[in-house]
C-alpha cells in the first residue's frame, strides 16, 4: 500500500476549513436575522471615531 503524502493532509485540513467557515459565515448572518428580524441592527457599523485635532 502507497504512504500518504503530507500535503495531501494539510490540503485536505484546508479544504475542510475552507467548507466549515463558508457554513459558519452564510448561517450566522441567517441567525442573526432570524433573532433581531432586521438586517440593519447585524449588519451595520459602528459610527466612525472622530480623530482628535
């Protein structure tokens, strides 16, 4: 039986991590929608700071 290269784990664990954080970032917008009903409150930034001069 062939040995396993080593980058085909380590492209393998990045591909698994490339999936689960495209889950993770398309399902938590979903929640936080679903638990605020509104897309302004998850979604927007706070005011920028303004510089002292």
């Amino acid at each position: 039986m062939p040995r396993s290269h080593p980058w085909a784990l380590v492209f393998g664990l990045l591909s698994m991590e490339h999936q689960v954080g495209s889950a993770v970032g398309s399902y938590l917008p979903g929640l936080l929608h679903d638990t605020t009903a509104s897309h302004t409150r998850p979604c927007s930034a706070p005011p920028p700071r303004s510089s002292p001069r």
